[in-house]
C-alpha cells in the first residue's frame, strides 16, 4: 500500500541533519520511505506501480515522504528522513568521498538543456554572452559543470566570466524566462518540455554536450540512491521496489490508458504539453548499469572535477564504481 504522505521542508529537514546521527544498520520493519518532489516524475512511476497492483504482487510498502524541492531529498536521505531518494550519481559520488556510503541504481537517462524564448537572438552558447543565464540547482550541479567544461573545450571561452548567473528552483527558474526576467535558462528536463510546448526554443541539450566532449554511451544520471546501512538492513525491499520500477516503466513504455491515468499528476496545459511529456520519460526509461556505462561515468567525473571549484571537489571527491549497483551483484 502507498501510505499517506508527509512534507519535508528545508528547513525541517537542515534540523533533522544537523541534530540526528548517522543510523547504523540494523533490522527494519514497517514501509519503505521513498522521497519524492511533489510534481517530479517519479511520482508517475509510484503511481503506477500502486495502479498496477505492482508493490502487492511483490509484497512492498512504501511510504511516500514529499519533499518541497529537489535540494531537500539528499537532506532527507542523510537524515534517515526517507530510505530512498532520486538524484544524480555525482551528488552520490560526493557524499562517498565525505564517507557517506551510498549505492545508485540508474532510473532516468532523461537530460535537460539550455532553453530561450522563440524570438531570442541566442542561437548558441557562445550567444548567450552578456545575457542573463538562470541555471537549476546551484554552482555545483552536473550540467552547469558540463556547460563550462564545454564551453572552455570546443568555444575557447569561460561561460561563467561571460554571463549573468542566477541559481534556483527548477519551476522558478521556467516561470522567470517567460516572464523575461532571464534570457535563457539551464534547466531540468520536464521544465524544459513544458517550455517548449509555450513556444520556447532549446539552444543545446545536455546529451549533445556530452556528445561534443566525446563521452559515449551517456550514461543515465538520475537515478534510485540509498545508503549501504539500508542495504544491509532492507535489501530484499530495495531489490522489489527496483524490480517495480522495471515492471512500471515497461507498461509506461508502450500503454495509454496508464498515460490517461497520469494526466492529473502530470499537471499538462496540453495535450501537446502532455504528449511531449510522455516521449520524454519514456525515452529516457533507462537500462541496468553496464560496464561501459561506467567508463563513460568515470570520464565525466574527470570532467566535472577539474570544472569544478573547491565546493564540489571537496574532500576526497573520486569516482568509485562501489557506487554502481549492478544488477544480480
């Protein structure tokens, strides 16, 4: 069953981390708490997998924590505030190098993407020199990282010296470039779905920077993160919500009537908006980490790092393929 949710805040969850210690593994019972963003697209999968019958056929529960944004789930993860979160492997990468030992297993392949209104004279990103650029999640996030390292790689240049930077929120981030308070936005890929359905251009995918700085495959970066001691402590859990996630995503891959069904969480303007959505997630349904998908993981961690400043480097920052869950292993 899907039990009722609750809402973490920030600032809620900055308390809980700062006040608890670190859990140590030990026998669990009771849900699996899943922290989600209220409008995230993980919500779809959850869903289906509790139309579907799914987590009864596999015998999990799971509790839906609500989170307010996306900076609030590594809080709530590392505070024992929720088993199970979605985020970057980069982030999960950091936090082993701090000795949080953490295990990721791939969810979305799914990128955003540098996006400008239609009548924008940036036609490039050498273009948006000078203009006001909003980027989503803070200095340290993966894409923000790889833009500068493309920039400086194939355009000679650096990015960050040339515009004006606003970090955000994902939705106020959207909201401000068709207000016209930014010129373009670096933003995650469902805001930019819908931006595109208003109208809104795409000057460069986060895909094709990867594919200009030679990494292939592109691996999936967001993706199911939980700590070692949970693994211990809840192993067989963690293994059916995966399998879940799989049967889930293979009845969202190729069904309308579970597409019909998420329209009210989707919160579409469109059919076309709805529509773009759906092709979205479901091309980005990403496939069980391989060796080559670590190899590609390990170059781009090179990359991030030496764009990076002190903030993401940290202390002992080092690609570490313990991370990786593999599937079977």
């Amino acid at each position: 069953m899907i039990a009722r949710r609750t809402l973490l805040t920030g600032a809620a969850a900055l308390t809980a981390v700062a006040t608890l210690a670190p859990l140590r593994a030990q026998a669990q019972t009771g849900p699996l708490k899943v922290g989600t963003v209220k409008f995230g697209s993980v919500n779809w999968l959850i869903e289906t997998i509790r139309a579907e019958g799914i987590d009864k056929a596999l015998g999990l529960d799971l509790a839906m924590v609500e989170l307010s944004n996306n900076q609030a789930g590594p809080i709530s993860l590392l505070s024992g505030g929720s088993d199970v979160i979605v985020s970057d492997w980069t982030w999960a990468l950091r936090q082993r190098g701090h000795g949080e030992a953490l295990k990721f297993a791939p969810y979305s392949s799914t990128l955003g993407g540098v996006i400008v209104p239609a009548n924008s004279p940036i036609k490039s990103v050498a273009g948006l020199a000078g203009h006001r650029l909003g980027v989503a999640g803070s200095g340290i996030d993966k894409s923000w990282l790889l833009l500068q390292a493309y920039a400086r790689k194939k355009l000679g240049f650096d990015i960050a010296s040339k515009v004006t930077i606003q970090f955000g929120s994902a939705p106020l981030l959207a909201e401000q470039v068709r207000d016209g308070k930014l010129d373009a936005t670096l933003n995650f890929w469902t805001q930019n779905v819908r931006l595109e359905a208003l109208g809104f251009r795409q000057v460069i995918g986060m895909k094709d920077v990867m594919s200009e700085l030679a990494i292939d495959p592109i691996p999936a970066f967001v993706g199911f993160v939980w700590k070692e001691a949970t693994q211990a402590a809840r192993g067989p859990q963690i293994a059916n919500l995966l399998k879940a996630a799989d049967q889930a995503n293979a009845i969202l891959a190729k069904s309308d009537t579970a597409w019909t069904r998420l329209k009210p969480l989707m919160k579409a303007q469109s059919d076309t908006e709805a529509n773009a959505l759906r092709a979205a997630y479901v091309s980005g349904i990403a496939a069980p980490w391989r060796d080559a998908d670590m190899k590609s993981a390990e170059k781009i961690m090179g990359l991030l790092i030496e764009a990076g400043d002190t903030e993401f480097i940290g202390a002992g920052t080092k690609f570490d393929p313990k991370l990786f869950h593999v599937a079977n292993t």
